[in-house]
C-alpha cells in the first residue's frame, strides 16, 4: 500500500534521517583515544555539529530578513560547538572525523523552497540536537564531558526556542523539552 | 527519592523555582509582564517545583529560605524593567541546572534536569522576545 507523507512530514523525516544518519554512537572510539574515554561519543556529537552547519546553510539560501540574520547567528554558534568538540577529542588521544562534503549533506536535504519549509527544517534540527545532548549528559560517564554537553545543550534549546519563535510559536514546547523529571 | 548530595542539589534547585515563581506572581498582579507569557511561564515553573518536590520525596530535608528581593521590587515598575530582570533570573537557572544535570550522582536524574534546563533556556528567549529584541542576536 502506498503510504502518503504531509508535506510536514516528508520534511521533519528528512531531518530525523540526516542526523540519524550523521550519528555513530556505536562507532569505535577515534584515532587514538580509548575506549569509554567518551571520545566515540564525542565524535558522534561533531558529525551531527558538521551535518547542522551545513543543513544552515541549505536554510539560509531560502531565507531573508530577521530570519536569516537568526539563522547565521544560529550557524557561527553551531560551528563554535564543533570546535570544542574537536578540542575535545584531541584531548582525549582522539582525531575528530572531518565529516562529508557540501554536496554529500545537499543531496540528504530536502528541498527547501519558502521560508516556512526552512524554518520547519530548522526546527527538526535543533529538536534532534537537543535531544541528542540531553541524551549525552546521560550517557557520558565523566563529569567534565557532561558539563560541556549540558553548556552545549543549553545553546541548542535556545537555538530551538528561537526557531519557534520565528515560526510564530511559543518559545518554550512546555515545562519539560523531552522528558519529564 | 533521591539521596545524600543529591538532595542538596534539589533542594538548591527548588529554591531557584521558589524565587522565580516568587517573581512572576508578583509581576502578573503588578502588571509588569504580558499576562499570556508570564501565565506561561509560571504555570512551567510551578511544574518543575512541583516534580522536585515529587522527586525529593520522603528524604530527609533542609528546605532553603527564600527571602523577598528589594531587586525584585524595583523590577516590578515597568515591563521592560522586570522582563530584564528575569532574564538574570533565568540564566541563573540555566546554568544551575546545567551544573546540576552533570553533576547529579543518580545518573537517571541528570536528563530529566537537562530537560528542565532546556526549557529555562527557551524562557530566556521569550523573555528576549518580549523586549522587542531579537531571540539570539541583537
């Protein structure tokens, strides 16, 4: 049976797929670093920061105004996250992966034609990274590299938060952005 | 329930909700914020209060004194005044629950504050928003 997807749909799956697909949290941990150093966890953090940046770009490209200005600061933020995070792996004996090219992301992007269809993109980016952040202030076993993932994951909700604010939405989703206490 | 340090932790933190709580009471019966956002914002707040408490249980407590703020007092004179100064309140929050969620010794409670963490940083941003500034940039 022939299964049909909202325009909505198509493209928050896209965004679920892209970053799902830029994660490797059972990868070996890289380069050098041993393993439980947190490193290969680390890593997978950087491949989704790379597969953002560049998922901004393909946004920024539809949009103008108030919105773009947000979106590069929102961008030039996510790219300071990749930097620590590659600090972070060299720390740890690692070497952080480079991730793919402009044209690689491009092709795993929907096309993004209004502002509307950007700004959704958007807002099913930043939900995949907050949640990938939260998720990684639990699953690090070091305090150090769950105070960078709780600094980062701050960032990213507010990145989100202002996603939704230009989309006309409430800032916050509700008491609890994913899972409740 | 949760035990030892942790208890500390929570109760440090239910006392950041108290004053915030505190504070947007006052704002909405002294008019110094949108009602809409500030009804929201209490009504997410009250809600985290209420799953620490939820959380500290039945522990042995040392609840911490919340005492009114003559900062918060001046605050309440405009909406622009009190929209600053909740924007201080909030990365206040922030960052405690930032330190909290790494720092917890029961690791099943450090997403569940990283959650509460990030909806306090979506708060900042509405507060932005309400003073006409953009939500991340000026």
């Amino acid at each position: 049976m022939a299964v049909s997807l909202t325009r909505r749909e198509a493209l928050g799956g896209a965004a679920a797929a892209l970053l799902l697909a830029s994660c490797g949290g059972g990868d070996p941990p890289p380069g050098g670093a041993k393993p439980g150093s947190g490193a290969a966890l680390l890593s997978s953090l950087l491949a989704l920061q790379h597969a953002t940046v560049a998922a901004y770009g393909a946004c920024e490209e539809v949009l103008r105004g108030e919105a773009l200005a947000e979106v590069r600061a929102i961008r030039a933020q996510e790219r300071e996250h990749a930097g620590r995070l590659e600090v972070g792996i060299r720390d740890l004996g690692g070497e952080p992966p480079a991730g793919k090219t402009a044209e690689e992301y491009a092709r795993t992007f929907p096309r993004l034609r209004t502002e509307a269809d950007a700004l959704l993109f958007a807002d099913h980016l930043e939900q995949r990274q907050v949640r990938a952040y939260l998720d990684a202030i639990k699953d690090f076993t070091q305090a150090g590299a769950r105070a960078t993932a709780a600094d980062i994951g701050a960032d990213q909700a507010g990145h989100l938060a202002a996603v939704r604010v230009l989309r006309g939405l409430p800032a916050a989703q509700g008491p609890f952005v994913t899972g409740a206490l | 329930m949760a035990r030892g340090s942790d208890v500390e932790v929570l109760e440090e933190l239910l006392a950041v909700e108290a004053r915030q709580v505190a504070a947007y009471e006052a704002a909405l019966r002294r008019g110094a914020i949108e009602p809409a956002l500030g009804e929201e914002l209490l009504e997410h707040e009250r809600e985290h209060a209420a799953a620490l408490e939820r959380r500290l249980g039945t522990a042995e407590r040392n609840p911490r004194a919340t005492v009114p703020s003559s900062e918060l007092t001046r605050a309440l004179r405009s909406r622009e005044d009190f929209a600053r100064y909740a924007l201080g309140l909030e990365a206040e929050a922030v960052a405690a629950y930032a330190e909290a969620a790494a720092n917890m010794s029961d690791a099943r409670l450090r997403q569940p504050l990283g959650s509460i963490m990030a909806c306090e940083a979506a708060h900042r941003v509405a507060l932005r928003d309400s003073l006409g500034r953009r939500p991340l940039v000026d």
